[in-house]
C-alpha cells in the first residue's frame, strides 16, 4: 500500500526560506516514522482493529505480525506491513481470495470441534485428534462417500462393551480449498491514522519540523 503525502507537506512548507527548507527530510522521517509506529507494532491501531474484526479478538501471534521498516532523511519512505509468516494466513484476511493447502489439504473446524476463545484449533486439541487413535479415527466413515465426509471423527458412547463408540461425529473436516471475502480493513485503517486531525501525518510533519528548526545549527 502507498500513499501519497507530499500535498500535505507542500501546505506546511510553502512558507519556509531555503535555510529552513534543508530540515524538510529530517521533519518529514520524524512525522512518517510517526504515524508508522502509531499505525502498526502491537497494541496500536492496527491491532485494535484487529481484535474489533476478529472474534474473540487478534491472537498474540497476529498481533505480533504488525511490523514497521522506518523511514530515513535519505529514503523517506515509512513502510507498514504484516510480517512474512502472519501474512500466510492475513493475506486472505485483507484481500479476500481462494486459499490452497501447502500439501494434500487443510483442517478446518466444525459446530463440533474445541476452539480456543480465538476460534482457532490449539496445537495441543490437533495433536489429540491425531494421535489419540482410540478416540478418533481420519477418513471417511463406512457406508458414506464424498469430499465432504472426509475428516476426523469422534467415538461417542465408548464403553468396554461398545469400545468403538454408540455413534460417531466429525470434530474436524478436510478440504482443498477455502474462500474468502476481505475482512480486516489494513489499508482503511493506515490511511485512517495517516490522514488522521489528530497525529496524522501533518500534525506530526508541523511538530517535527518545528523541533527540527528549534535544534538546527
């Protein structure tokens, strides 16, 4: 994502002699670190908006996923971005799109699976479904066919008599693709802060420059 603030540097600067024009890039790396920082690392606007968007709130892996590369008098540019691993999964979460597995198909829930208060599959509930063999079988059921029986199924009612269960149920369902829509707002909200009346990026322009004439030599 771009954006373009350089209309709203020429209104602060339009002003200014060519002496003081020389603190403009050191200014203006202040104010877009700024409004970066205010933007993305945890526990800022981003990651507000992600425990608004998402149920239960943004799990501390997703919020750690919002990164910030500074801007420099040389390269003004300020970059907000989900990191490489979140961004696997948040892609999607902002863009919307068709989701392929990386190997033969993905797990997703169903009405009957344990999910943490983030909605998601702990590592710990995966691998008893997996590994708990006396509880649990992965396929498809006997006397059903099709994609959508594919997953794993839970033994209800065992008992010494009955050790294979009275009935069973799927807990966890198999697919090789998921759809989604756009859900969480990145770009809305980066311009929201960027362009904000208070600590957008010509607020924060005006009081970097300002501090910057004050200090120069």
């Amino acid at each position: 994502m771009n954006i373009n603030v350089s209309a709203n540097v020429r209104e602060v600067t339009r002003s200014l002699n060519a002496i003081q024009k020389k603190q403009i890039p050191f200014a203006m790396a202040g104010a877009l670190n700024d409004v970066a920082f205010k933007s993305g690392p945890k526990g800022r606007v981003l990651g507000k908006q992600a425990d608004k968007t998402f149920a239960g709130g943004a799990p501390p892996f997703t919020q750690r996923g919002f990164k910030v590369n500074k801007a420099t008098k040389q390269n003004l540019t300020a970059e907000v971005f989900v990191d490489k691993l979140q961004s696997k999964y948040m892609r999607f979460q902002i863009k919307g799109g068709t989701r392929f597995p990386e190997r033969k198909s993905m797990l997703i829930s169903t009405d009957k699976t344990r999910l943490n208060r983030f909605g998601n599959i702990t590592p710990a509930t995966y691998a008893k479904l997996i590994n708990d063999k006396t509880k649990y079988f992965k396929g498809v059921p006997k006397g059903s066919a099709g994609q959508q029986y594919e997953g794993i199924w839970e033994r209800v009612g065992r008992s010494k008599r009955k050790p294979g269960g009275q009935r069973i149920r799927m807990v966890a369902r198999y697919i090789d693709r998921a759809q989604y829509r756009p859900l969480f707002p990145f770009a809305q909200t980066t311009a929201g802060v960027v362009f904000g009346q208070q600590g957008g990026i010509t607020d924060r322009f005006r009081a970097r420059l300002k501090q910057a004439l004050r200090t120069a030599k």
